[in-house]
C-alpha cells in the first residue's frame, strides 16, 4: 500500500472510531450501546488534557497515562497525530481539499503558504496553560503569606533586575515587558492577598479550543441530538440542550474556514496542534529534500494543508506528515528521511518571547477576571447543581473539558450546560436542570461518573450514590436539595389538591412529607388539604419532584445546590458567627 494511501485509510479509521464511540455512549444493554466500549479513548489521547489537568492538579489522571503513547508518537514522527489521527483534523483536511477542487495551482499555492497569524496557535496554547497553572500560583501565594519577610527579601533584588532589563531594552521591548512584569506582580501581590485561593486556583476554561474535546462536545450536543430526531433507535427520545446553536456556529465555522484556508483551524487556532509542533521539532523522522535544487514546480506546496513549505525552508512544527508532497513530486525529491531537509529548516515557534511570556501571564490573569463574576465555595450559584460524584468546585474547574461525554449518557437528559449560571468560566461545563429531561436523576444510574475522563466526575457505586452497604454511615451522595415555593405550590398558594411531588420521591422513607390542614370553603364545608414540606436531612437533591411538578414554567419545587456533599462550605445553615458567610 502507498504511504498516501496508508495515511487516508487511517484517517478514515480513526473518524469512523470517534463517530462509533460516540454512538455508543448512551445507556443500554443492546451491542451499540455504552457496555464495555471505552468511550473516553480518544480523549485520553489528548497530551493537552493531561499536560493541562497534571498542572492544574499537580498529578495525573491515570487513564490520561494513554497520552504518553501520541508524545513517544510526535518525538518521532512530528505532528503524525494531526495528519493521520485527529478526527477533527481528518474533517478539515477534506473539506479543504473539496474547497480547492476546481482552482488553479498558483491559487492553491497562495492559500498554502505560511501567514503571521499561524502565532495564534502558540498563543492559544500559552493561554490555556497558563490558566491551568494556577494551582501553582495559589500555592506560592499561600507561601508569601507565610513568610513575608523573606518574600520581601527576594522580590526587591527580582524588581531591580527586572526594572534594569526594562531600561536596557530596545525601545521597542519596552512597553511588551513592562506589561508582563506589571502582570507578573500585580499576580504576586493578589496571591499573597487572604482568600485569594478561590480566584487564582487552575481552571480549565480556555480548553474549549481543544480540538478532541470542541469535537465531541460538538457531536454530543448537536450532531447526535439531531439525528435522534430522525433515527429513533439511537435515543427513545428527542434531546435537547442549551447552548447548541452556539456550539454549531461554532463548528460550522471551524469547518467552513477550511474553504479559505485548507486546515484553518490547524494552523491558526488548535493548541494542542502548536503543543505538538514543539514537541515534534527535533523528530528524527520528517519530510527532507533530497537536494536543496529543484524545478520550483510548486506542486509540493499547493498539495501541502499545513503551510509547512516543503520546498525551501521546511518548517517541521507545521507540517502533519500528510505525505502529500511527497506524492505530488514529480521528480521524487522529497522523502520521510531521518535527517533534516537539505533546503534548509525553519523550526523556530512562531511567536516571539516576549509574547510569549505575555501570554503566560494573561492566561494566569484571565482566571481571577472570570471568577469576578460569580462566587465560590458556600457562594456559589444555587442554580449550579453538579451532577452526583463531582468533585469539589475549585477542583472540578480545574478538572472539566466541557467535552460532553456526561450530557450525552444521561438516560433522562438532564445533564446541561451550565450557561452562564456560574459565569463565563462554567458555559460547557455540565450542570443539572431537572425541568429539561424526562425525569429528574435517576437514584440507581451512575452513567455521568462512567465516561467522564478526567475524574471531574468520579465513579460511583450505586451503593455509594444510595448510601447503602458500605457507605451507609457515609450516607447518600447529596447534589442539592428540594425547596417547596409556597407562592407556587397549589396545596400552598391555591388551596388546591395536589401530592404529586411526595408521590414521585424515591427516597425511603420519603423526603416530601405531606403536612394535613383543614380549609374552610365559602359555602362553610371543609377542604382536606395536604401541604408538602421538605425533610432536608433525607433528600438528596435527585430532582424528580422538580420535573414531576404540574405547575407550568417554574416548577413549585426546585432544587439547588445548598446541602451538596462534596462541598463541606454548602450546608444549609450559614455560620451565624462568621460574618463573611
């Protein structure tokens, strides 16, 4: 088989892979269904999920550990991931090829040639980088409030060389460095600031550019959910999911760049794809020109989706080892060789050191910005319930890729995106709306737990989620609890009969008790009433009151996130001592 040949049937492979892996992820017993299949596989691969979610944490995922296997892959061959594996990449490879079907070679030619703004990429990556290095930065913070004198001692040294490097730059250097160290500092002084841990620890929003994780959040709130509408066997039920237009523009205009620029997003845009690059610099393995001579047919580099100018300088962190130039030489000069290109090489990233540098300190600055917007810890949003087996908030952010994987397995579609319930930061992150789906969550069901890759949501035992066997002195995992609103409640507002909510309470003995009152009717016969109260000790949050309720819109039972066990900070009852909660 021809390498060209050998790269195009792997790609289809692995796209036909990621789209059976996330057919399967939805409940059931049938073949198709999630079972066994490792669904969470191809994002293991990611090396820019471990390597953010190890400095966000400080440790490793252990079935992030896969993604050593794609580093050993790019030490030797480069970028090969992108080219043959990536499903996201496979996509845009293809509709770039469909958007230069028909157009002339020089014209092919122009869109293939490299383009300053190939340094996004690298920014791209710095920025999620830097806001999952976080946890490091909270920690040195906790040091300098410990030892204030001797982080004085140190700094006034670090300020006056740092303020010699300022005055010594070229003019131009100036302004750049000056922000990064007034960045740099500003950072220092509100770490050592008390309480400033919620606001610097690691976060992993600016991941939503991860290729693997923007790809299957996209399938598993789009593209699936409209083919469950056509096709009954993948879902018994229509899904749907708040944020799926934003996430399909999203997507379209990922795909559709490629009519501009073949593999756009790749070049421009995808972290993980400048991760890669610089890892892949010193490959041994790569395209190489046999001579530094040739006809300049330009043949190589209108073939060639990545910019990686296969006829003069090659540039090794762009190129995807696609082999199309070398199948596109008619005088077979260019080769996978284990030596450097005889034209010349341009291996340098493409961003300078001091945007680097600026762009290390603006992923570090952007996470306290976000977190302005909303509280943490016992002020966090009510509306903010977490699915059952989430770890704690800061954690959690630290932890979540917003990849989809939970909302698409939930059996009764309750599993969301956040919104903006918690800020900008928690958007794709999954949050629980009980009025959405069929039910509310179901007590014996621990699917979310199952498919989450990275330990945001850690398994459960239905025994651990029940507070049973081995875990009953633990008791049941708590997500929230049940409010009755009065002003809503027919029993309550309207002097109506209604029981609905106690009826559907799984728990044992039940949550919702129902409290029995005698009402006078104008007419001077009495109204046996029965008025549901909320025994918070016993509920659990589950939220199947809250989807059952007959009141229309707003339900007249709806749970929050107070009294949630991962949080210790989330009781019910605020500290009457502490005036700060």
């Amino acid at each position: 088989m021809r390498p060209l040949a050998a790269r195009r049937v792997s790609q289809g492979f692995f796209l036909a892979l990621f789209a059976w892996l996330c057919l399967v992820s939805s409940p059931g017993d049938a073949f198709w269904q999630l079972g066994t299949w490792p669904v969470t596989w191809l994002l293991q691969l990611d090396p820019l999920v471990a390597l953010s979610t190890a400095l966000a944490r400080g440790a490793l995922e252990p079935g992030l550990l896969w993604s050593l296997a794609v580093v050993a892959l790019t030490l030797l061959l480069g970028r090969a991931f992108c080219g043959w594996i990536c499903p996201l990449g496979t996509l845009n490879h293809l509709i770039g090829r469909l958007g230069q079907w028909g157009t002339s070679l020089s014209a092919r030619r122009a869109q293939s040639r490299p383009h300053r703004a190939q340094g996004l990429a690298m920014a791209a990556l710095l920025l999620q980088l830097g806001a999952a290095a976080g946890a490091g930065l909270a920690a040195s913070g906790a040091w300098l409030r410990g030892h204030p004198l001797l982080a004085l001692a140190l700094l006034l040294p670090l300020l006056a060389v740092a303020g010699h490097g300022i005055r010594s730059s070229e003019p131009r250097a100036r302004p750049a460095r000056a922000l990064g160290l007034g960045l740099g500092l500003a950072l220092l002084v509100l770490a050592a600031l008390p309480g400033a841990r919620g606001l610097l620890q690691a976060s992993m929003a600016l991941g939503l550019l991860d290729p693997l994780p923007l790809l299957h959040r996209s399938a598993h709130t789009v593209l699936l959910p409209l083919a469950d509408r056509g096709v009954s066997f993948l879902w018994p039920f229509p899904r749907q999911h708040l944020l799926a237009p934003v996430t399909a523009l999203i997507l379209a205009t990922v795909l559709l760049a490629n009519l501009w620029r073949p593999r756009a997003f790749c070049r421009f845009l995808c972290p993980l794809g400048a991760l890669l690059g610089l890892l892949g610099r010193a490959a041994p393995w790569r395209i190489a020109k046999r001579q530094a001579g040739c006809s300049d047919c330009g043949r190589c580099e209108a073939t060639c989706p990545s910019a990686a100018q296969p006829s003069g300088s090659f540039r090794q962190p762009s190129c995807v080892l696609c082999l199309s130039c070398t199948d596109a030489c008619p005088d077979g000069l260019l080769a996978v060789a284990p030596h450097r290109s005889a034209a010349g090489e341009d291996d340098e990233p493409d961003l300078s050191r001091r945007n680097t540098a600026l762009a290390l300190a603006a992923g570090v600055a952007i996470v306290p910005c976000m977190r302005l917007t909303h509280g943490l810890g016992d002020r966090l949003s009510p509306g903010l319930v977490r699915p059952p087996g989430a770890v704690p908030e800061l954690d959690f952010l630290a932890r979540c890729i917003a990849c989809g994987q939970c909302m698409r397995v939930c059996p009764t579609g309750i599993i969301q995106p956040a919104g903006f319930a918690g800020g900008l930061e928690t958007s794709w992150t999954p949050r629980l709306d009980m009025r959405i789906g069929t039910s509310g969550c179901q007590p014996s069901c621990t699917a979310c737990g199952e498919v989450c890759p990275t330990g945001a949501i850690q398994p459960l035992s239905v025994d651990e989620k029940l507070g049973q066997g081995a875990s009953a002195q633990a008791g049941p995992t708590r997500v929230g609890t049940a409010f009755v609103d009065r002003g809503r409640c027919l029993p309550w507002a309207m002097g109506r009969p209604c029981i609905v909510c106690q009826e559907v309470c799984p728990t044992s003995p039940k949550a919702i008790q129902l409290e029995r009152v005698v009402q006078g009717l104008p007419d001077g016969a009495e109204l046996t009433l029965e008025r549901p109260r909320v025994d918070p000790q016993a509920c659990t949050g589950c939220g199947i009151c809250e989807n059952a309720c007959p009141v229309a819109g707003e339900a007249a039972v709806r749970v929050d996130s107070a009294g949630e066990s991962r949080h210790p900070d989330r009781a019910l009852a605020l500290d009457a001592q502490d005036p700060t909660r």
